[in-house]
C-alpha cells in the first residue's frame, strides 16, 4: 500500500487518543515552556503548536476560542494568546524547537526536547487591589 498523502504519525493509537495525546503536550508545554517526549511525538507536538500560535498570535475572539479548543485547559490558552503570542510577534513561522537529547534507558527511544526558539520573558501579574 502507498503512503502517499498520509500527513502525521499515527503511535500506536486511535484518533481521540493521538488527540488528547497531542493536546496534553502542547498544553505542558504552553504551561512549562520546554518539554521532553519522544522524537516522533515531539515533532508532531512541533507541528500541532505551531499552528496554535499562530492562531494565538491573530488575538481576536474568535481566534482565542479556537485556541481555547486546542488546548487542555483554559488558563495555558489565556498564557498562550496573553502572554506567549506577544513576544513572538518577530517571527512568522518556526516558534518552536525539536532537539535530541538521549535514549531512554529502558528501551532505548530517542528523546527530544521540545521548547520555543526566543526567550520568553515572564510577565508579572497584576495584583487586585484590596
């Protein structure tokens, strides 16, 4: 059978499981800023992050709910279009690195880490005032 015209990596699981697969990924890494997974899952979290900044980045309504659907929770989608996006306005594409790091030493996978290329720098949050 042919391959062609086949986009992404199936690991091993069912569509709403590679789903959530995904999700969670992107989610850690909005939340943390670097994450280490395999290599084959670290680079479909690249291109699946990808495409959700640059949806953060356009910051309208519509854009931030679609965000808000890509993502686990609702606070790593506020961090992302709040927070993340602003600071990657330079760029156009390419908001995210894949390097290898190691093989894991119970069955010898490749593992990479996954992080976004500028430095981010954390904003400080507001206090309510009492």
């Amino acid at each position: 059978m042919h391959r062609h015209g086949y986009k992404g990596r199936k690991f091993g699981r069912e569509r709403d499981q590679r789903r959530a697969l995904l999700k969670g990924l992107a989610t850690s890494l909005v939340e943390y800023g670097k994450i280490e997974t395999t290599l084959p899952k670290a680079k479909e979290t690249a291109r699946y992050i990808e495409k959700v900044i640059t949806k953060a980045k356009k910051g309208d309504l519509a854009s931030r709910r679609q965000v808000i659907a890509k993502l686990s929770t609702q606070s790593a989608a506020f961090k992302l279009v709040d927070e993340i996006a602003p600071q990657l306005t330079g760029r156009t594409s390419g908001h995210v690195r894949v390097l290898r790091t190691r093989l894991r030493t119970g069955d010898g996978a490749q593992l990479a880490t996954v992080s976004f290329v500028d430095e981010l720098k954390s904003v400080p949050k507001k206090e309510a005032k009492a």
